[in-house]
C-alpha cells in the first residue's frame, strides 16, 4: 500500500521503518526540515534499537522518503496515520495543538485530492477527540464529508521504547477503531501479515482502550511498588512474593475480575483488604492506592444507590441479596449495604434470591440475619413474580439466568436497573439503565 505517515517522532519514525520494511510504499512527512533530512540520508533522528538499519534499507530500495509538503503526500498515497504527540498541560488536559496542525494540512489536501483517501490516528487521543476535533478539522479545511469523500480511523499504537521493533511485530492484537466499514477493511489489510488478530470495534471504544490499557499498567505498578513497601517493612522477600503472586494465572493474572460491574463483597475481600492497611498504618507505610480500593468500592454502591433514587419511584423490587451467583453468603454483601440505605430513604422494597431461603439457610448464614438484618429478611419474596408485581424499579444485583426474563416486566413504565450486565445488550428491554455501561 502507499501510506503517508505524520509525524516523524517516536512512533512515526518506528512506524515508518516497519511498514517499509513489509514492502508497503512510505512518505514521512514533518514539519522539521532536519528531521526529512535525515530519513531522506538513511539515518534515523531518534535512539531506538534497530530502526537506522530498517530505514537506511528501505530508502536504499526506494521503499521510504520523507517530506515537509504535507498536499504532495497525501495526493501520493492511500492511507494517512497521524502520529503527532499529545503532550499534557500542567492540569492534566491534553494540548492537541499538534493534533489540528496536521488535521489542517491533511484537510487542505484532501480538498485538491479526487479519490477516496483513509486517516488513521495513532496518536494517544481521549475518547470522543476523533469525532469532536479531528473530523470537524478534516471537513472544514477540505470543504469535504467524513464517510463520503473519505474516511477517519483510529489506529492506536502500543509499542515500547527499547523494544519498539518486537512489539510492531509481535503485538498481543491490533486494533482499529472504525465507525464505517471501508476504513476498517483497509486498515485490516495492512495488518495481515502480523500474526496477532486484529480487532475492529467504534471510533470512542478504541480511543478509551488505549487508555484502559495505561491505567492498568500504571495501576500494577502501584500495586507491586505499595505491596512491596509493606513486604520491607515487616523483612518479607517482595520479589519472591509477587513472583508466587504472577503464577495465578488463573484469577490473578487473567480477565477475571476485569468486567464492569457492582461492587465486591463477601467475607475475604473486605475484611482481608482492611487488615493488611490496618497492619500498614501501624509500620508507618503509605499505601495509598491500596486504602483507596475500600472507598472506591463504597462509592460504586453509592453510584447504585443514586440511579434509584433519581428515579422518582418508590416501590423497588431487588433481585439478589447474597454478594455472587451460587452462594447465599451475606457478609458484607454489597446488595445488603444499597438495600439498607434505600430503605433509610423511605423506598418500599421487595426481595428475591432463591439462593437465600430463609427456610433452608442455617449455621453462620442464618446467625448473621437474625442478628444484623431481620428487618430486611422480612421483606423477601418467595417467588420472582410476586417481588416484581408491584415495584415500578426493579435492580438486578445478580448474573443469574431465571434473572433474564426480568426484561418481560419492562412495561407500564416500569424501570430496569442492570448492575451486572445481565441482559444482551443487542435486544435491551425498555427504560433499561446499567450502572458502567
């Protein structure tokens, strides 16, 4: 393919030696004369292992050149990928200034340009900057329509300094976020020869997965760094720890717990969370990602609490009061905290949970009801039915299949609260709200 590439930074200069080197046709393009100069000699303007060698190689074979004529470019070539930087402003806030710079070369060449031509970023952009900055920008500097006279992708990269080569090689997928058909299936081809799959989803979910993915880095971090700060305190070999930690592949490293959801609960997560910050305050160690997982935790209940209650309704049907699927455990269960406090609201509930019989809960279970929630075991229905006649809100707490019918209630007005995503959310019954989704 011919592909012209904006930005000859980082990701532009491994971006463009790798795509040459697969044989595609390459123009470099950027507003730094020496930097053109330089690809143009066969040298490479950034320090990272292997890329001179490629690119001396692909302009010898004529396979790679560089410009500052951004028109020139983009009448020469197919597919444009932008991978100008972002940096942050002191609050935080992304300066795109670099972003609309080029939008503004590439749109007032499109508009000189007859044939159909593709923009992919790869620059690390917020969700919804495609469709809010760089499509305007493309369509007023051309005079032109997104979809119809040409077509915006994001294409977001996940390369690492140092081993920048292998990653665009090697990449656990590809992803490319389209809004239109034609865009995807072009970039798809560009990525054929890569073994990894190659993963198409809308413009604003592949925007936020780049940043899913550098949250959860900087996250694990964090985690090991705080973990380890407390294995120091109390002489506890942390390199050793986490590597036993590392061999759960199970559920610690895995996508399980890795799905939007409600909040946790039970008799471990809770109790062993607040144990181990407890023991932390008292070796003097500042863990402050770790005291933060409790109060997210409560907040997320909280996020629940308020989607009734903005409702308006008073009559609420909950399904699900144990803190998971295939257990009548109620410790801490995140189902009795939202219950207890729309209760205290003045909200009239019923409750379902086949799972939590009355009749047949005995030992620790039944101890705990009679002792700390008698007065919510009251309100519990024996059938699902009975507990949804009369509420005009019903939550769903729980994943459970008999649960999936609830979407046959969804009439009168009656309002769906989904806290587990149990519905498909292809065929979503009315007046349908989920708590992350």
């Amino acid at each position: 393919m011919k592909i012209s590439i904006f930005g000859l930074g980082y990701v532009g200069c491994v971006s463009a030696a790798c795509f040459a080197d697969k044989g595609h046709e390459v123009i470099g393009v950027d507003v730094n004369q020496v930097k053109t100069d330089i690809i143009n000699q066969g040298r490479c303007p950034i320090v990272e292992p292997g890329v001179e060698g490629i690119i001396e190689k692909a302009v010898k074979d004529n396979r790679l050149r560089a410009t500052t004529d951004a028109t020139e470019a983009v009448h020469a070539t197919d597919i444009t990928l932008i991978c100008v930087g972002t940096p942050g402003h002191h609050n935080g806030s992304l300066d795109l200034a670099h972003i609309k710079g080029v939008c503004k070369q590439i749109g007032s060449a499109l508009e000189t340009k007859q044939r159909y031509h593709i923009v992919a970023v790869r620059s690390t952009m917020l969700p919804g900057t495609i469709a809010e900055t760089v499509i305007p920008a493309l369509e007023v500097f051309s005079g032109k329509k997104n979809g119809r006279d040409f077509g915006v992708a994001i294409n977001p990269e996940f390369l690492r300094e140092g081993t920048s080569i292998y990653d665009f090689n090697n990449p656990p997928f590809t992803l490319i976020g389209a809004d239109d058909e034609e865009s995807a299936e072009l970039l798809k081809k560009l990525y054929s020869h890569l073994p990894a799959p190659v993963i198409v989803v809308r413009v604003k979910e592949a925007e936020m997965v780049k940043y899913a993915c550098n949250c959860f880095h900087g996250l694990k971090v964090a985690f090991a760094n705080e973990i380890g700060t407390i294995c120091k305190a109390l002489s506890v070999d942390s390199h050793r720890v986490m590597e036993v930690f590392c061999q759960d592949t199970k559920l610690n490293l895995s996508p399980y717990y890795l799905k939007p959801g409600f909040a946790f609960g039970g008799s471990c997560l809770p109790k062993d969370i607040r144990a181990i910050t407890y023991k932390a305050k008292g070796l003097d160690a500042e863990v402050p990602m770790l005291n933060a997982i409790l109060a997210s935790n409560r907040q997320h209940i909280d996020r629940a609490v308020d989607m009734v209650l903005r409702t308006g309704k008073k009559e609420v049907a909950v399904l699900g009061l144990s803190f998971k699927p295939g257990t009548d455990d109620l410790r801490e269960s995140p189902m009795v905290t939202m219950i207890e406090t729309l209760i205290g609201k003045g909200l009239k509930l019923s409750i379902y949970d086949k799972e939590v019989e009355l009749a047949k809960i005995f030992g620790a279970n039944k101890e705990y009801i009679e002792r700390e929630i008698p007065h919510i075991s009251s309100l519990m229905k024996k059938d699902l039915s009975e507990a949804v006649e009369k509420a005009q809100v019903v939550v769903v707490t729980k994943k459970s299949d008999e649960f999936k019918d609830v979407a046959k209630y969804a009439t009168n007005g009656r309002i769906i609260i989904d806290l587990v995503r149990v519905f498909d959310q292809v065929n979503l019954p009315l007046n349908y709200q989920g708590i992350c989704w």
